[in-house]
C-alpha cells in the first residue's frame, strides 16, 4: 500500500467548526481514543472501517485504544479488582491480544497497525516527548496506523495517567492533531444523566469548559464498569487538548460508524479550541522566558530565516550555553540582533561540532543519522521585524 502523505495539522482546516459534523468533516488529523468497553464489546472491526474510510479520504488516524488489561484479565481468570502487580500481569499477556485485534480490524482494509506503549513520562519529559513525536510521524508518512496505550505493564501508580483519555489528550498534544474524538457511551454531554433524568438536554457546542460545565460531569456520567474514565476526565482531556489547538469531540462509540454516524444525524458534542494547533505550538515556543542557550548565525542563515526555511548547521557561527535536545535556544543575527528563538534539533555539544559545517557530514561528525537541520522551521518563532 502506498505511504499515506503527511498532513500536518498546522496546515489543515480549522477543526474547530461549529458543530460536531464540521469538526468532524474538516479535521485532517485525528486521534480516536477507544475505551475498553468498547474493545471488550468487539468493536474494533467496525471502528477499523472507520480508519480505513478516514485514510481513504486522505486523513491522518492515531489511535489510542484501552483495553489490554481487559483481555489480558479475560485470558488469565481474573477479576476485575486485582492486585497492581497481576493487573500489570495481565497487561501484559493483553498487550498482543489487543493488537490481534486491531490488526484483525484493520488488514481487510490494507491498513498495518503499529503498537506505541506511553507513560506519562514520555508525554512530560521533554527529550522523550521529542522521541514520541518523531515516532509517531514517521508511522503517519510511512502509512502505517499508530496505536497507542498506556505502558501497563512497566508503569507504576505515580507515573500513571489511570485512564486512557488524557493520555489521547497528551498524543494529541505531541502529534499536533487539530482533533480528537472520545467515544463515550452516550451521544455526548449532557446538562444531567440522559440515563436517569428523560429531560437531560444534550449540548452540541461547548466553548467554554466552565465550572458550571464541569459540575454537570459529576460522576453520574462515568462510562460502564470495565472502564476507568468517565465524562468528568474526558472534559479533563478536551481541556488538554484545547490549550494545544486541538478541538475535542465526544461521540457513542456503540453505535455502527459512530463517527459517520455523527456527520449524519448531527450527534456528539464539540468542545471548541480558539486557536489552530499551529498558533498553539508557536505561542509555547515564544512564551520561552529562559532560552536554555544561544546561536549565532551568519547572514545567509540569517536571510534564510527570514524566507521561512529551517535553520542548517552550516548557518551556525557560534554556541553558547549548555541546552538539551528539544531545549529553546536564542538566535542572533552576525550584529547581535535577536531574532527569535526556536527549539534546537541536537544539545549543545553535538551543535557545537555541527556549526559550520553541511548536513551531509552529521551521520560522520555525530556517529549516528540525525536530523539534517540545527532547528526545524515548524519548531521556530521569529521576531516581529527580524
């Protein structure tokens, strides 16, 4: 199957349309998040046409699925109360079977799943936030259909998420989607229970997630027993997701086609973002208040900038500070001048060898196939009047 083409979100519609049916239509990159109830229910199937319907459009779909540690539970005999150490155990004998499933959904429709275990740690550290994204790229260019969960099996309580919507949230975050879609088990959020009070009104649009709006989350909305999110973290999430430019939208994910199903009949809720994952990622790289170094660059590097190309080693006079992989750094024009500030590509040292020189000579300099740019454009903010 050819390699789908990448579609960074930063050059994709606004998913941030007014209804659900918009967001949906218009998002060029997805992440789904499916529950364990779900997967326990053999959902995957139907949601695996689903991808192959969104990938055949020319959209981007991560995945990020709960349910390992159900299956692995259902294979051993155990219940659904177990001690961490068994409940990792059955994560553990889960985490293949959960594939099985995935690839059983997915390879009618020459679609290849690829199993991404996280921690809340890959997702907060910087260096290994930097490894994720990279990842998860390189399966999105190579065509490949990403499938995230949480790493059970090595986690312990503290570096946990404890339910697999903010970690959608966090894979949106990092992958830059410009949506992500919950599948619950209602058709959205409601001002009250729909399942116990006939007169819960469903709200279609939220742009706000105000006190008022998360009081009506309560717990009266939580998800069936054999998950642990419930409506209350899935708004947790979508405030994640909002901060990075990503809309968020929830959905019943027991109905066939749930996302086609949602663009038909205009279910689900939209909870809004204000600003395109683009805008979001640039305006955290110029919140930087404390560049952890310095590049001096000559004028042609400097001009370059100024183009909208990315910043080449060859460009770099001059390193000053001791930075990291991922760490903003400051860049100066030959006179001084600042002009801007960006994320670097390679730490301090390894830029210090890199300056000056082609990138046809890092994997020689460095010993391994970096990237052939000192900061990558999507990863800079240049000064206004620079």
């Amino acid at each position: 199957m050819t390699p789908a083409v990448p579609l960074l979100a930063q050059d994709a519609p606004d998913a941030g349309s007014a209804t659900p049916a918009g967001a949906l239509t218009s998002a060029r990159r997805l992440v789904l998040k499916i529950g364990s109830a779900l997967i326990g229910a053999d959902r995957a199937a139907d949601l695996g046409r689903e991808v192959a319907r969104l990938r055949g459009e020319g959209r981007e779909v991560i995945l990020v699925s709960s349910g390992a540690a159900v299956l692995g539970r259902r294979r051993l005999g155990l219940p659904r109360e177990a001690a961490l150490d068994r409940t990792q155990a059955a994560a553990a004998v889960g985490q293949s079977l959960l594939m099985r499933e995935w690839d059983a959904a997915l390879a009618p429709h020459g679609l290849t799943p690829a199993q991404v275990l996280l921690t809340r740690e890959d997702t907060e550290r910087r260096r290994r936030w930097l490894n994720a994204r990279a990842t998860l790229e390189a399966l999105l260019v190579l065509g490949a259909v990403p499938v995230v969960n949480e790493n059970d099996t090595v986690a312990t309580e503290e570096i946990r998420y404890g339910d697999n919507d903010r970690l959608a949230a966090r894979t949106a975050q990092l992958a830059r989607a410009d949506l992500l879609v919950l599948l619950s088990d209602v058709d959205g959020f409601y001002d009250a229970d729909p399942r116990s009070s006939p007169g819960a009104r469903r709200l279609a649009r939220i742009d706000a997630l105000t006190p008022e709006i998360l009081a009506m989350a309560g717990d009266a909305n939580a998800e069936a027993a054999v998950g642990s999110g419930g409506m209350r973290t899935k708004l947790e999430a979508a405030r994640i997701a909002r901060a990075a430019g990503c809309a968020t939208v929830i959905l019943d994910g027991r109905v066939d086609s749930p996302l086609g199903t949602a663009v038909s009949n205009g279910s689900g809720t939209l909870i809004t973002a204000h600003q395109s994952p683009r805008q979001a990622y640039k305006a955290w790289i110029a919140g930087s208040v404390a560049p952890a170094g310095m590049l001096r660059l000559d004028e042609g590097a400097a001009a370059a900038l100024r183009a909208g190309k990315s910043l080449l080693p060859a460009g770099v006079v001059a390193v000053e500070g001791g930075f990291d992989k991922g760490d903003s750094v400051e860049l100066r024009a030959p006179d001084g001048r600042r002009l801007g500030i960006g994320l670097a590509a390679y730490a301090a040292d390894e830029m210090r060898r890199l300056a000056g020189r082609q990138s046809g000579e890092i994997e020689g300099l460095l010993g391994y196939r970096g990237p052939g740019v000192a900061i990558h454009r999507d990863d800079l903010v240049l000064e206004t009047g620079a």
